[in-house]
C-alpha cells in the first residue's frame, strides 16, 4: 500500500484519521459497540439523552465507548430550537464535551428535520462554544445559513433515518459539496458500503451511518465493510475520477489482431 | 408531597434528590439529575433537598443515531 498523506478531517479541535462516524442506537446488544468501533476504526459516536426508565436495562452507554472515541450527543426528541438548546446544554454539563449534533424533527413520518429550528439552535449553540454538527433537510440555503451562524460542518440526509435507502438526495448533496464552505458529512439513510463509498466520491469529508451497521447480522463486519467503503470513497475523490464517456474506448490496440 | 417528575405529577417521602433517585429504585451510576432547570452533580444529590412543586428531571444516556 503506497504511503498516504495525511488526510484527518478536523472538526473543533479534534482532527479525526477516520471519516466514518457511527451511532450507538438500535445495537442488539451494546456488547457489539466496542468490537464495531475496533474493526471500523470510527472515532466518532452519537448518542441521545432520555428521561430514565424504570423498567429499561440498568447500563450507561458511555460504558461502552472507549475514551479515544469522541461522543457526539445528539438532540432527538426536540421540536423546537428551544428544545434542542435545553438538551445541548444537559449533555455538556454531564460531561459529554462539546460536540452536539442537532437533531430537532415534527415530521413523525418520514423523521425529516426542521431546517429553519435548526438554524436558530446551531446560532445559539455555537455563540456558547458547542461544535455544532446540524442535521439538515438537503437545501443550499439551509446550507449557508448554516455556515453564518457558526456551525462546524453541515449534514445533510442521504434519505430518512433507518429506511436504508441510500443517497435519495444525491442531487441536492451535490450541490451541497459544491458550494458548501463547511465539511460535509452525509448522515442518514446510508444502507450499504457502496453508498458510503458513493456519497466519499462526491466529494463529502465523511459520512455518518448508524442503522445499517447496528442492525446488520454482523455489525462488527459490518463496520469494518463501511470504513473500507469509506476508504475506498474517499481515495478515489483524491486522486479525480476519471470521466464517463457517451461511447466505447478500447482498452486494447485497435492494431495488430491475429487474423486474415 | 407532590412534585413533578419526569413530567408526571407523583407523591414522594424523599427528603434529598439522592432519597428520590433511591425511592424510585433507580441505579444511580449512570443518572444525570436536573431540578428545577438546574443540573445537579452526583456529589450533591445528598444535599438537595427535594421541596413541593419541584420539576425533577432524571435522565440518562441512551443508544441513539
């Protein structure tokens, strides 16, 4: 394997040498999260904050994520900026750092986040120091206001949360790379390694996939086929895609055939 | 007395937040409690009392994407 340069993506001041980052819900057993995080090599977790349950199992899920891996606790459950703010401001507190992803959704169907809430929490979160990686609906204006109010990097959708259905918003993402003057980290819907690799190609700095990986039969090998796919992604938008072609080129001399 | 918990109105004998976490036969390791809008450490939880009309919040960290 020739010797590779350098290519951490560095979000606040963590500069992360894996650009797949995960998510701890829906595993069959947490058991299974530390085995992931060592085959895919991801340095990056969500988590999501609840009011506790009686009769839910007694484990704190950040006994399962080793110290070397950056906890990224997420907004679920808000509707509102307000409500997004309230839960940033627990996680830190609680020791959790200050990555937040915001997470504030009223669509119950398709879980589609509210771009204009988003917006008004990242503001208020980044004035308060949080890394804010916000959770948006693909929208290039969305996008930029995004940028201006301080976030860190934007993520928008592949397609909704846990449908496996790939970059459904492939077009939008693109534009997104494009004009997007923050790192773009697709997250949501991401079914496949293929996927991954596709969206790495585009141009995204990294990619957030937690339903296909914690509910694959092996989520372990499962991990480890995403951050391959990742890799794989992420080279070949390095060193250019080659460009497709309306008609065939040959591969071999047109010259010299063996017959007549 | 009546307070507000986890957005339910309940009665409770606790006298501290560390009472109500032990009422409510909760594991304490892994809680994150919040009263009246204010997050409480785990060291204070026996020096907070618990007085009519608190909003409790008892919350913890889950599996989520």
């Amino acid at each position: 394997m020739p010797d590779m340069e350098k290519d951490g993506l560095i979000l606040g001041n963590i500069e992360f040498d894996s650009r797949l980052f995960t998510g701890t819900g829906k595993f069959a057993s947490h058991e299974l999260i530390g085995p992931m995080l060592k085959a895919s090599g991801s340095r990056l977790m969500t988590v999501a904050l609840r009011r506790v349950d009686k009769g839910a199992p007694k484990e704190n899920i950040l006994n399962y994520i080793p110290p070397s891996v950056t906890l990224l606790p997420n907004t679920s459950g808000a509707r509102t900026a307000e409500e997004a703010v309230r839960i940033a401001r627990i996680a830190r507190e609680a020791g959790c750092g200050e990555f937040i992803k915001i997470e504030v959704i009223t669509d119950m169907k398709y879980l589609l986040p509210d771009n204009h809430e988003t917006v008004r929490a990242t503001e208020i979160l980044a004035k308060e120091g949080f890394v804010v990686l916000p959770y948006m609906m693909p929208d290039i204006t969305a996008a930029r206001q995004l940028y201006d109010a301080g976030a860190a990097a934007v993520m928008p959708l592949g397609s909704p949360i846990g449908s496996n259905r790939g970059l459904e918003m492939k077009p939008m993402i693109k534009r997104i790379i494009e004009m997007s003057k923050l790192p773009v980290v697709v997250d949501a819907g991401i079914g496949r390694p293929s996927e991954a690799a596709e969206a790495m190609e585009m141009g995204a700095a990294a990619v957030l996939v937690n339903t296909a990986i914690a509910t694959a039969n092996d989520p372990v090998r499962a991990g480890l086929a995403f951050s391959l796919a990742v890799k794989a992604g992420r080279m070949a938008f390095l060193y250019g895609l080659t460009d497709r072609k309306k008609n065939a080129e040959a591969s071999s001399p047109l010259t010299g055939f063996l017959r007549g | 007395m009546e307070i507000h918990l986890n957005g339910k109105k309940i009665e409770s004998k606790a006298g501290t937040i560390m009472d109500l976490v032990l009422e409510q036969g909760l594991d304490h390791s892994s809680l994150i409690a919040e009263v009246n809008f204010k997050l409480i450490s785990q060291e204070s939880w026996k020096d907070v009392p618990v007085r009519p009309g608190d909003i409790i919040e008892l919350l913890s960290f889950v599996g989520g994407g």
